[in-house]
C-alpha cells in the first residue's frame, strides 16, 4: 500500500518578507563626523548616504529617497537654512523628516530651522543615543506609526 505522503505535492514555504531598511541621508562637510555617525547608525540596522555639500545633498536626497536626513548648517556650497528649505519644499522630498545636527549658537537659530522645515535640532556637539532616539521617532512619526517599538 503506497504511503499517503508519497502522493501529496511538495509544499515550499513562502520566503519571508523582511521590512525594508530605513536610511539615513547624512549631510555634513565633515567626513569624520559623517563616518561616525553612519558607522553609528549602521549598527542600529539603517543603511547611510553621506554627501558633503549641498548640492550633492539635494541631488543624493531626491534620487535615494531616504527615510531621513541629518544636515549641517554649514556647509561649503551652501547655507544648511536653503537647503532645508528646498528639501521641504521639494514634492520628492517634502515627507523625509530632516534633523538639523549644528554647532552654531545664534539667537533665533532653532526657530528659523523650524520654519525652514525641520522636525529637530540637535547641537553639536551631540549626544549620540539622543541623535539615534530622534531619528527613529522622525520615522516613526514620517510614517504615521504612534507606538513605540523595536520594527525600526
């Protein structure tokens, strides 16, 4: 008498889909900040970008569409405040939550970048967790998610 499972077909299973990897757009003239900073957040699961201007952060931001972006004030091409701007107001980017990283100390400053269109400002110099804690929260909130937990 044959076996039952010798008739019964091969049942594969489905392969599992894994959420995709938010990343973090990092835009800073300083390059070792920058590879701190990405090494850091690699190691919290993201992938990173880095450009080191303005113009290549405009540019990388629209063609990589990251989940976030951390950007300087001061950069070589470019007023951080512009740039800001022109990402807020870009339809490729104006749902990207951008966090203004920034060692200037001027009356007024944090008011201006928010009206410019970040979602946080952060002075360098920075406590890294604080940094990674906003960065998910930015997520979070960019993807409408109110609870906080470990998907990101």
């Amino acid at each position: 008498m044959p076996s039952e499972l010798a008739t019964l077909p091969q049942i594969r299973p489905s392969p599992v889909a894994l959420p995709p990897r938010h990343s973090v757009l990092i835009i800073d003239d300083d390059d070792t900040l920058s590879e701190v900073l990405s090494h850091r957040l690699k190691q919290q699961g993201f992938s990173t970008h880095a450009a080191y201007s303005g113009s290549s952060g405009l540019t990388k931001a629209k063609a990589e569409l990251p989940s976030a972006i951390i950007l300087d004030l001061g950069l070589p091409d470019a007023d951080g405040l512009t740039v800001c701007e022109q990402l807020a107001d870009s339809p490729e980017t104006c749902a990207v939550p951008i966090l203004i990283l920034s060692g200037k100390e001027e009356p007024g400053l944090v008011r201006r970048c928010r009206a410019a269109g970040c979602h946080y400002f952060l002075r360098k110099p920075y406590d890294p967790n604080a940094l990674l804690v906003l960065v998910r929260e930015a997520i979070r909130a960019a993807n409408g998610h109110s609870e906080v937990g470990d998907e990101l």
